[in-house]
C-alpha cells in the first residue's frame, strides 16, 4: 500500500488492525492471570501495522523485525520475572501476540481479508482451548495412526504418481484412481474421528449418521448383530441402520458435487426422493424406539478406512471397475454398465458410482446414463443390507427395517422415472 494512498484507505487499514487486536485480546481478558488483555493485543496489532507502514516507506525492512523480536521478548520477559499463579507456562499467549503482530502487518501490505480470516481463526482456537484439550485425550493411539496413514495416503503417495492414462481404454490413471482413493478415505476418516470421539453419549441418531459415513454395510451388519444377541436393541438398532442407509445417498450427493458438479442438477432429484421417504421411515422408526427402548448402545467397532491395506483394496476394487466399466459400455452399452452396478453395488456403493462420474466427465455416459448407473448401485445396496438385517438381525430387526428400505427403494426409483421420463 503505497502511502500516497489517500488517507482514508491508511485509517480503514488501522481500523481493521485494531478490531483483530480487540478480537483476540477479549478472548485472553477472559483468562486469569493472563500477562496481555485486550488493550495489549490491539496496540500489539496496530504496532505491527505501524511497523509495515514505516517498514515500507523507510524501505527498511529490519523495522518490521525489530518490532516482532521486541514483542516477543516483552511478553517472555514479563512471564520470566513474574510466572502465572496456575503453573502455565504462558507460551499460548507468546504466540498468540506474535501471531498479532504479523496480522497488523499484513493489513498494511493490502491481505486485510485474509488477516480478518487469520484473527476469527486465531481466537477460536484459543476459545477453545478445553474442548480441543478434551478432544486430544480421548483421541487413541490408533486414532492418531489413523491421521498420520491419512497423510501419507493424500501428501506422500498421491504427489508421487503418474498423471498419465494407461491400460485397457486408456481407463486406469494412477494419479485420479489414488485421488479418489484420498476422497473416499477422507470422507470415511471424518466419520471414523466424530464416530470415535461422540462414542455413545448421544445416542442413535449421531451413530448413524457417522456410521454411514464410515461404512454402512459395516454398521448395518454390527448393529444387526447386536440386535440379535440383545432383544431390547431392537429399536435403537433399527433407527441406527435406517440412518446410516440415508447417510450413504447425503454422501454421494457430497461425492458428486466434488467430481462431477455438472451432474448434480440431476441427481439431487433422485436423492432427494430417497432421502425424503426414508427420512419418514426414520421418523417413525425413531417414535417407536422412544416409546419401547431405552437400552445402552454398544460402541460399534468399526476399522479404521486409512489403513494401508483398506486403501490399496479400495484402489484396486476401483481400478478394476474402471476397466470392466469401459469394456461393457463398449461392447453392450448403458446395458452393461447397468449389469455391472447391480453387481458391484452389492456390497460396494463408492467404486461404481466414482466410475459412472469418470465416464460422465469424459463424455462417455450421458446425463441420464450416468444417474441410471449411481441409481441402480444404490439400490443394489439396498438390496444386500435388507438381506444382512434378515439373515443377521432376525425377523424382529426386519419388521423394523425393511419398511424404510423400501421407502428408499420407491424414492430411487420415482426420482428415477421422472428424470429418464
């Protein structure tokens, strides 16, 4: 920002300077014994707004650093000759005003958006602080291996790959099937995290959305065995495993949207119907539990998505459909394509319907092609699950359930018809 600017763009620059102080800084007043308040932080970031601005016109930049080393030792100077009462050692604050500092400054350099974004960042980390504290020690040894398989699935492996097509009708990238690899386990992580860190306090609802997240076959194959074993889970178990089938349509719906936004135009239509009744079904379902069940939930143990081993399964799974998809689109058309998504449907929703999306974007399937493949997929799914709840959860889990799978069932395939007619 040069300073022939006029003068009120300087003034906007401190103002917004000095609102990031004040946020901040009332976020700390609220800490006991705390070395900087309100007032601190806003001078602060005014101080490295000024700094910027005499930085910049002196054409000196050591100005700028003087001014964040004299913060920096102001702050461990104070905590040094007078240490807080609660036997913390205050570097949170160290770095939050230092943090100040570098926000003021670069208001002044003309990233006033991403410094307002930075400084709401900043202070509900802070705010925070026992939540997050709550979060880390109910986090377990396999939760973080999870994360740390996570990055070397997205920042280790995916990097490393060839962006080339190779094999059978060009259809196998390495790079775009890792890719999707990468999407499909981050989405399962997310649920895996918030599954493992709800646990059961709050009840079916939460446990069947973040099942279904994760995996619903898994969910609904745990939960009808527990229903089994347990006559008084019944209820819960049925509203848990309807959840769960609902989470899967919300999911590729997210799916979608990523890869193929194009599509999404049509395919909400379908979901949506699906999504309407069996939201019905759930309803009822959730009634009913209210008034017959009040049985503890057991913790389903699901496995962890970011395994190495679940990844390379997942990417072969896909790079194999991949090639047969192109195959039967080539020697029998949308038929057997079709064919192959009532199959693979069965026990695997992600593969087929990430397949249909690649050959949507590559022009190979048409709108109403790639909706009827995803489609069938899902009821394929649906199909399998209602025999798992049969055969696993017994007639009582039945009577519960597979009312609200073929309320999904009919929603599918009346968004169907109406898209195809």
């Amino acid at each position: 920002m040069p300073p022939s600017e006029p003068n009120f763009a300087i003034l906007q620059a401190f103002a917004t300077s000095l609102g990031i102080g004040l946020l901040i800084g009332l976020e700390r007043e609220r800490q006991p014994d705390i070395k900087a308040g309100v007032r601190t932080f806003a001078l602060v970031c005014l101080l490295g707004c000024l700094a910027a601005l005499l930085a910049q016109t002196t054409g000196n930049s050591w100005i700028l650093a003087a001014g964040f080393i004299s913060v920096a030792a102001m702050m461990i100077t104070a905590l040094a000759t007078d240490p807080l009462d609660n036997g913390d050692p205050g570097t949170t604050s160290v770095v939050a005003l230092l943090v100040c500092y570098a926000l003021g400054a670069i208001v002044w350099y003309g990233h006033a958006s991403l410094a307002v974004m930075l400084g709401i960042t900043t202070t509900t980390l802070l705010y925070f602080k026992h939540q997050l504290h709550d979060i880390t020690q109910r986090l377990t040894h396999t939760d973080i291996l999870s994360v740390l398989q996570f990055g070397v699935l997205s920042l280790v492996i995916l990097p490393i790959l060839p962006n080339q097509d190779f094999g059978p009708y060009l259809a196998l990238n390495p790079h775009h099937i890792w890719w999707m690899v990468v999407l499909i386990s981050g989405v399962s992580l997310a649920g895996y995290t918030a599954l493992r860190l709800v646990g059961t306090r709050h009840g079916a609802m939460l446990l069947g959305i973040f099942g279904g997240l994760v995996s619903s076959t898994a969910t609904t194959m745990i939960f009808s065995r527990h229903a089994r074993q347990r006559a008084a889970l019944v209820p819960v178990a049925g509203v848990i495993v309807l959840l769960a089938t609902l989470v899967v349509m919300v999911r590729i719906g997210l799916v979608a949207f990523l890869i193929a936004p194009t599509l999404i135009a049509s395919l909400a239509p379908v979901l949506g119907s699906g999504l309407l009744l069996g939201v019905l079904a759930v309803l009822w379902a959730r009634q009913q539990q209210h008034r017959e069940s009040n049985e503890a939930l057991p913790m389903p143990e699901i496995s962890n998505p970011t395994e190495i081993k679940t990844a390379l399964t997942f990417g072969a799974l896909y790079a194999l459909i991949l090639v047969l998809s192109a195959w039967l689109k080539d020697i029998a058309g949308s038929q057997g394509l079709y064919l192959l998504a009532l199959i693979s449907g069965l026990t695997d929703v992600d593969a087929i319907t990430l397949s249909a999306l690649r050959l949507f974007g590559a022009a190979q399937l048409s709108t109403d092609q790639a909706v009827t493949t995803i489609t069938l997929a899902m009821l394929s799914n649906l199909a399998f699950k209602s025999g798992l709840i049969v055969v696993l959860g017994g007639r009582a889990l039945a009577r519960r359930t597979l009312f609200g799978m073929l309320a999904v069932a009919i929603g599918l395939i009346i968004g169907l018809l109406c898209l195809v007619y």
